[in-house]
C-alpha cells in the first residue's frame, strides 16, 4: 500500500502460530475470526497507541494472511498429575502454584526496582546535563532497530523505511536517555570506586545456577573466560551501585495499579 507516495517494502513471515485469545500482540483476533484452513485474506490493520511495535502505531498496513493450518487448545485439568507433568519436582498441584507465584513476585520485585531505577535516573539527569555525541546516539537508534528487525527477519534499513519521523525522534530521545543515565551509573562507579571480589562473583555465580536451577559447574564452564568474568564484574559493580542510590536516596510511593496494567507499561 502506497503511504506518502512511498510504497515500503513488504515484510513477511512463514507458519507463524496465532493464538486467537484476545491476548495475541498483533490483535489481528477480528480478522482471522471465522475463517477456514486453506483460505486467504486481505486487509487494512491500522495500528492503535496500544500496539507492541511503536514504529507502527498510527500507521495502517496492508495485511495478507493465509491460514494452512487450525488446531484447538485443549486445557488439561487442574490437578497433581499436571504438576507432575510440568516438572517431577512438583508432587502436588499446590508446589506448582506455590512456584508460579514465587516467580511472579521476583518478576514483579525486578520490575518494581526497574521502574524505581528509571525514576531516580531521570531526576539525576535533569540536574547533570551532558553532551552526547552524534556517533554514540546513531549507533543506539541503529541497535535497536536491529533488534526490531531481526524479530521481523528483515534488516534495519528497511525497518528505517516503515518508522515514520515522529517514531524515529521518539526512538532517538529514548536512546540519548538510555545513554545519558549508562553514563551516570559508569560515571558513579569510577567515582565511588566500586570494585568486585572474587568472592562476590563466586557468590554471583552460585546464584545464577539456583535462579536458573541449572548445575553449578555448567555455570561455572560459562564464566571461565577473563572476558565473561570481567562482564560479570561489572554487573556486579552495577548492581552494587544502584544499591547505594536506593540507600541514599528516598522515593515516594505511587498509585495502586493492576498486576497485569503494570508489567506491561512500557514507561
């Protein structure tokens, strides 16, 4: 579809699974509604403010979607022998529902300390300016397409193609920010001195095997390298330094909001 007198290159994607719950990233739930196996339809999808990709939102598309093949999901039931299916160590359904809830909070605790991070960064970038070279801002706009582009199997220049102007100045303001607040943490960690111990990685290790339940020594077999140990270091010098911004700073509580709402704001 021509938009602009552009016709932008198309991009395509093979047996690709939709699943039609009203929950599918790509909300094309009202479109494929009704249809069979072996047909083919076109349409035009405009993309609204809430859509994943923020390079496509205002902008309308022709979609085509040929459908080759329709399965039913069927739900098991709800009960010790599911528990037991998804993993031997669970031996009732309540150790399963125990674990996803453990594992929801830890998400939602990473996801509260995220926001806390971007909240504090932000005030301390309002009262530290600084200028970021041209280079580094266009590397990261181009990082980033990369990433949206390898999700569309297409390149970055054509992603460039279909992000409209305002897309791309929302992309690069996100990116100058994103660069702005890694100076400030490197920046605090030259200052503060920050350093790691063998002991701390030691112990950094050791956590990421129980976290992942993965075997102690394969992690290790991971980090053997002076390169994968030195990327873990500076993790842990990161770490150690939003620590100390916590302690030493204080944030107000904010708005009750939806578990859900709130894991997948964006902002």
């Amino acid at each position: 579809m021509e938009e602009d007198g552009v016709t932008p290159m198309s991009i395509s994607r093979k047996d690709m699974a939709i699943t039609l719950d009203g929950k599918n990233v790509f909300k094309f739930d009202d479109y494929i509604i009704g249809m069979k196996k072996g047909e083919t339809k076109s349409f035009e999808k405009k993309f609204e403010d809430d859509y994943f990709d923020p390079t496509l939102i205002g902008k309308s598309r022709k979609v085509q979607i040929s459908i080759s093949l329709i399965k039913e999901k069927k739900l098991p039931d709800l009960n010790d022998d599911l528990a037991q299916d998804v993993d031997e160590k669970f031996k009732t359904l309540d150790d399963l529902k125990n674990n996803i809830k453990d594992r929801l909070n830890k998400t939602l605790e990473s996801r509260l300390k995220d926001k806390k991070l971007s909240a504090l960064l932000e005030k301390i970038m309002e009262t530290t300016p600084v200028i970021i070279p041209e280079s580094m801002i266009n590397a990261e706009v181009e990082g980033r397409l990369r990433r949206i582009a390898r999700y569309y199997n297409t390149t970055a220049e054509i992603m460039m193609q279909l992000t409209g102007e305002e897309q791309m100045k929302e992309m690069r303001d996100a990116s100058q920010r994103a660069l702005h607040s890694r100076l400030i943490i490197e920046t605090l960690i030259e200052e503060q001195k920050i350093e790691t111990t063998d002991d701390e990685l030691s112990n950094e290790i050791e956590k990421i095997a129980s976290e992942h339940n993965a075997d102690i020594n394969e992690v290790k077999k991971q980090y053997e390298s002076e390169e994968a140990k030195e990327y873990l270091k500076e993790d842990i010098k990161e770490k150690k330094i939003i620590d100390m911004l916590f302690a030493e700073n204080t944030l107000k509580q904010g708005k009750k909001e939806n578990y859900l709402a709130f894991m997948s704001d964006n902002g």
